[in-house]
C-alpha cells in the first residue's frame, strides 16, 4: 500500500491531524502529537499510548497506538455510544466482528460500531501493534484505569475480569463475557 492509499483509507478513522499535548486545538488548527508526550499505560500485557483525547478533539475523538503481546485477549464487550476502528501497524491482529474471528495483518483497517459486540487481542506469537480510534471521545480514559486495576489485580485472574465489568459500566459499555473461542 502506498502512502496516497494509506491516506485515502484513513477517512474511515475519525482523525485527520494530530496535536500537542498542551494544545486545545479549535476548528482549522493543527494538531501535533511527539511520540514523548503520549500518556503511556501498561494495560496487562501490552501497552497503550494515548495520542489523542477529549481535550485535544474537543471531546470529538480519541486516537491511541497500542501493543499487545502474544496470547493477549480483550473480553468479549460492547460500546453503547461509541464506534472504534483499528489500524494494523505491525504483526497481525485478531478481532472477533460480525460473530467469527478474523486475523488482520499489517496495513488492515477494521471497524466497529456502537452497538456491535467484538474483541481483540494477539492469537499469535508475536507482538502486534495497532492503531486505534474513537468517536467520540472518552473512552480513552479507560486505559488508565486498566493500568490502575491491573496493579492491584493480576491481569487474566478472575477478580480481575469482576473489577473490569465495573469499569467498562463507566464508559458506556459493557463485558459480555471472555474472549469467544477459535
């Protein structure tokens, strides 16, 4: 894929600049976001580093790279007012959509909209990472507070998935239950 199909592909994610971190940025401003002003979470695995969120967007969107380590799985879950997309960046990323599992190298695109139950995660022995985004924005918060969870709670014990129920509730969104089987 080349760079002009990149561009033209990324119109499915709601972003189309990026932006400092102490920037609040308004309509027809730059956004500009260096790779050390990401807050950076460990989620249990993996990592997320948010590049963008409510304060830069406007409350808009919210846009965050993310690396999950081989044989990490979210749970099964739900955004009642959220969509979110996904760019592969690097490794292959699986998503349960649309009821089945689909594996997505580097350079796929995947979308789901508010109100479609999904999951992702890494069925491989690698590394991924990917890009992913929101809208709108909020749902980035939710990062922190896996990071906060997961010190005090083993990421994978059932407590852990007890405690994560509770906070998917504070995002408008819901676990449904583990990661479906292959």
């Amino acid at each position: 894929m080349n760079r002009r199909e990149f561009a033209g592909g990324m119109s499915v994610l709601p972003f189309t600049a990026f932006a400092e971190k102490s920037a609040i940025t308004g309509a027809g401003r730059p956004l500009i976001v260096l790779p050390e002003n990401a807050r950076v979470y460990d989620i249990g695995h993996g990592e997320a580093r948010i590049l963008v969120g409510a304060e830069q967007s406007n409350g808009t969107w919210w846009l965050g790279s993310l690396l999950s380590d081989a044989g990490r799985l979210t749970s099964l879950h739900v955004h009642h007012s959220m969509d979110e997309q996904f760019y592969v960046l690097e490794g292959v990323l699986s998503a349960w959509l649309d009821g089945r599992w689909w594996d997505l190298p580097a350079g796929s695109v995947a979308t789901a909209p508010h109100g479609m139950p999904h999951a992702l995660g890494n069925r491989s022995k690698s590394s991924v990472r990917f890009l992913a985004s929101g809208n709108p924005a909020g749902f980035e918060r939710f990062f922190a507070d896996i990071e906060e969870l997961s010190r005090r709670v083993p990421y994978g014990n059932p407590e852990f998935l007890s405690e994560l129920k509770k906070v998917y509730l504070r995002y408008d969104s819901e676990l449904l239950g583990p990661a479906p089987q292959a």
